[in-house]
C-alpha cells in the first residue's frame, strides 16, 4: 500500500501574499527564500545524506490552484511513488486529477477527500 511520507508543502490563500509574508517573517521569524513564502530545509535522521524540504507559501485569494474558491488552504503530501499512489486513490473511488505535471524538483498530482478539500501530491526529485 502506497502511504504519504511527509509533508511537503502548506498553501494558505491571503488577501495581501506580501503583507501577511512580512507579518509572519516579523512575528514568527520566517524567513522568506522567495516573494511569498519560504523552503524549510531538513534530514531525515534515518537518511542524512538525502536532504529533504518542506515549502511555505501564500498565494492571492484569487488562486485556482486550490480548486474551489472556498478552500482557504491546500496542502501538499510527500509520496514516494506518485503514479501507484494516484492509481490506488482511483481504485478506492477517490476523485483525482487526470493532470501530472512534472518539473525539476520532481512530479504533482491532484486528488481531493469527501469533503471537497483539494490536495497536492508530491514524489520528490531525489534531493528535494
């Protein structure tokens, strides 16, 4: 069974992407690695010498990247082997994006739960 081993990424929809970076980066100390949002950096204790990541980002409120404009945040889940993991939601009956996009740091797939909430998939290119 294909299961998610970490989390790759957090997308919250603002108002202001640039202002609520500032806030955070003043009240929380995130730092910014891009405009509007930030790369953590970490190792897997099990794994040292595969680095890993986890992104932070703010997108505007009119995104259609999170699907439906009522879904205030999306977050991205880590799998090894993303085409198994698409072909076993489908077979359980879970709607998923025929899309795969594929890009340096590695490939994306869509699903989305019972409730509507859309989610992005992630198998890392090796050092991502």
């Amino acid at each position: 069974m294909e299961r998610v081993t970490g989390i790759g990424g957090i997308f919250l929809r603002a108002g202001d992407p640039a202002a609520l970076v500032a806030w955070y980066r003043e009240h929380l100390g995130i730092e910014p690695t891009f405009e509007t949002g930030t790369v953590f950096r970490w190792r897997e204790p099990s794994d040292p010498e595969h680095p890993g990541t986890t992104t932070w980002a703010l997108f505007p409120e009119d995104t259609t990247y999170f699907g439906s404009p009522g879904q205030a945040s999306m977050i991205n889940y880590r799998v090894r082997d993303l085409a198994a993991m698409l072909e076993q939601l489908r077979g359980s009956g879970v709607e998923v994006d025929d899309r795969i996009e594929v890009m340096e740091y590695g490939r994306f797939g869509w699903a989305t739960d019972p409730e509507g909430n859309r989610f992005e998939l992630w198998e890392p290119a090796r050092g991502s």
